[in-house]
C-alpha cells in the first residue's frame, strides 16, 4: 500500500513539475455542462450535459551527439625544493 501510495504521490508531482516548466501545456477548449437532472414516479432521469474538452501540446526532446574540441588545462606539480615536511600545528583552542 506504501509503494502505490509513493508512486501515486511521484505521478502528482511528475505532473506538476511538467506544467509548471512549460514541457506540458493543458488549454481548455469547451467548456463542461451539467446534465439536466429531473425526478419522476419512475426515478431520476438525467439528459443532456457535456464533457469538457483539452487541448494538449508537449514539448519535444531531440537528443544526439556532436563532436568537439576541448581545451584542458594542464596541471604541473612542483615538489618542494628541500623535502621537509612542513611543522604540525594545532589551532584548536
């Protein structure tokens, strides 16, 4: 139960990190109606009524590879010149 609940939490926030960032854009393009709702001696009778409709784009992702020169800097190492180690000091206080 613990692991469909974390799935289900990671999906909401999947979702919201999408919209948020623009990957996903959510337009509402008709608007929902409720069903006209009656009662008679025979039940409720519900007619009518319209599901709203979206228009969804997503962003797209093109992945590849290039090739490139790099510079990389060098590093030289220069030991010092008398091989004494350097005194131990404490500066703790």
């Amino acid at each position: 139960m613990r692991a469909v609940l974390l799935i289900l939490i990671i999906a909401v926030i999947a979702v919201i990190v999408a919209v948020a960032s623009g990957f996903v854009d959510i337009n509402q393009i008709r608007g929902a109606k409720a069903p006209r709702v009656a009662t008679t001696d025979n039940g409720v009778v519900a007619k009518g009524g319209q599901a709203p409709a979206f228009d969804i784009e997503t962003g797209s992702v093109k992945v590849g590879s290039t090739d490139a020169t790099v510079k990389v800097p060098s590093v030289r190492v220069q030991r010092p010149e008398d091989n004494q180690a350097a005194a131990a000091t404490n500066n703790a206080q």
